[in-house]
C-alpha cells in the first residue's frame, strides 16, 4: 500500500475523531501522520475526504444541539450569551475599552479625509492619497508600501 492509501482501520479512527470534535491536525497525529500525509491521503480518496467532511459536520451540529437545548432553560443564560458573542460578534462580542464602533470609526475616516483635504496642498497628491484610503477601506489595497524617495 502506498503513502496515499488509508488502509480501513485508520478510516474509521479517523471519521471517530472527527465525529467527536477533533481537528485534522490532531487526528493525524494520533494515528502518527503528518497533517501534509493526511491530506495527499485524501486527495488521493475524495470519496472519503467527503465522508471526513460529513463526520466533522456532525460533530459541531452536536454541539450546537447541545448548545441549543441547554439555552432553553433560562438558568443557563450564559449559553445564550456566549452563543450570541461568537454568532454576532459584531453587536454582542465583548469590547475592550480601546474597541471602536462602526460609527466612531466611521467619524475618524471622515475627520482624517477632511485633514487631508485641508492639509495636503498639492491637488495631484490630495486626490492620489484620498484614493489610497478608498482603496484601503474597500478592502483592495494590497499593503501599505513606503513612499519611494
């Protein structure tokens, strides 16, 4: 059998970890593989590759049933909450002090532009900066390079 064969033992210890909440990584591990094995392994199997994908499904909608039924009694409100923090972070995920909301970042971008526009004279320069923010903010800037001399 070759390095990419799974022979049906390692199958099934596999779909087990999966089945209870193991990640990949560990599971190769306990069967003595390198997580770079596993997955030439399942490259190799799509039909169990699919079949890993199924097991580790149900393991978290397992947990999330468990998560579930547990929040339906009101003295395990801290279920809800903590569900609530990692389903909706955004509005429910706890916040350092330091932690901006949208509206206050919202503020400083438009206080920083107006800085720009007021502070850098050269028009050429102001435009290609203000462009580089709405690059930046839409998520298209790559990085944030020096300024060549």
């Amino acid at each position: 059998m070759d390095d990419t064969q799974i022979n049906d033992s390692d199958k099934r210890a596999l779909r087990t970890m999966l089945f209870v909440g193991c990640d990949r990584e560990m599971a190769a591990k306990v069967l003595g593989w390198t997580a770079e094995k596993l997955r030439k392994a399942l490259e190799s199997d799509t039909e169990f590759a699919n079949e890993l994908l199924q097991a580790e499904g149900q393991a978290e909608f397992h947990h999330m049933r468990v998560l579930h039924n547990a929040a339906k009694d009101e003295k395990h409100w801290r279920v809800a909450a903590w569900w609530l923090e990692r389903r909706a972070k955004r509005r429910y995920g706890r916040r350092s002090q330091r932690d901006l909301t949208d509206t206050q970042l919202e503020d400083f971008i438009e206080n920083l532009a107006r800085i720009i526009q007021s502070e850098v004279t050269q028009d050429e320069d102001r435009q290609r900066l203000l462009e580089k923010m709405a690059e930046f903010l839409r998520g298209e800037s790559q990085e944030i390079t020096e300024p060549s001399p």
